[in-house]
C-alpha cells in the first residue's frame, strides 16, 4: 500500500508539504526518509498507528500525514479540550 493509502485506511488526513499542515493547524511530529518504497509504507504505519492510538486516547484531536517525496511525516490537532498540548515523542 501507499502512503497515501494507509493514510486513508486509518482515516488521516493527508498534506502535501510541512507548510500545508501547519496552515492547517497541526503540529508535525516526526520525519523519515527512507530508501525505498517499501520503507516509506513502513514508516507511514508506524507514524499513524502511534497517532491513532493518541486519538483514541484523547490526547489529540486529529491526525494526519505528510507525504513528500522522499519522507513522510507525522502531525496532529491539538485537543483544545484538555487545556494543555501533548508531548509527541
């Protein structure tokens, strides 16, 4: 599967570019660039499953991904509901 795909199984919300998503209001988290295609796929889940699960916890509002070229990267809403940002490790 594609990034972009992945990012719709899990229900993110897909950027083009850094800018985009904090234009959006989301706060990026982590970057990978990986060496290929498959890595890419991999690092993808990765991100969004570690964002989900703070989703699902209530630490974040929603969550999303940006898909560049050669790297992807993590970014969330902040839950303005609980008063205080997450720290995204």
């Amino acid at each position: 599967m594609s990034p972009k795909e992945i990012a719709n199984h899990y229900g993110a919300k897909l950027f083009d570019s850094p800018d985009a998503a904090t234009a959006a209001g989301f706060v990026l988290t982590e970057r990978h660039a990986p060496r290929n295609v498959w890595n890419k796929a991999s690092a993808t889940q990765s991100l969004l499953l570690g964002l989900r699960d703070q989703k699902e916890r209530g630490e974040i509002k929603e969550f999303g991904l940006v898909n560049e070229p050669y790297a992807v990267t993590g970014c969330y809403e902040p839950n303005e509901e609980a008063g205080e940002n997450p720290v995204i490790t």
